[in-house]
C-alpha cells in the first residue's frame, strides 16, 4: 500500500502540483495578455481572475487525470 500524507498519496500530490503550475503558467502566460481587465487577478485580492485561474487549473487536472485513465 503507498504512503498518504493527508490522506493522498505522493503521486496525487505530485498531479495536484503539475496542476498547479501548469495551469497558473497557461493563465498568466497566454490569458492575461487577451483577457478584458475585470478578469485579470490582481494580487492579493480575491477577483474575477482568481476565479479564472481556478478554472484552468482545474481544467489541467482534469486533463491530467484523464490521461492517467487512459
């Protein structure tokens, strides 16, 4: 049986990363520029932007996850 830390195994935890910064990298580096001013994040805030770089991230561990499926 893996080891769970927080009831995760290191493996989750190492997709949740990879999520992470592969989401936040897509937000920043290929949203922001296009997006109207009301979505960008602003730091230390929480916005509409936020909200968005959630929904990325999220997105990327949904694909993540769906390739580990398949």
């Amino acid at each position: 049986m893996a080891a769970q830390y927080f009831g995760a195994t290191i493996r989750r935890w190492i997709e949740y990363l990879a999520a992470i910064v592969i989401g936040n990298a897509i937000y920043y580096l290929s949203l922001v520029p296009h997006l109207p001013e009301a979505l960008r994040h602003q730091g230390f805030l929480m916005d509409w932007g936020m909200g968005v770089d959630f929904l990325v991230c999220v997105a990327v561990y949904g694909v993540i996850r769906l390739g580990s499926v398949l």
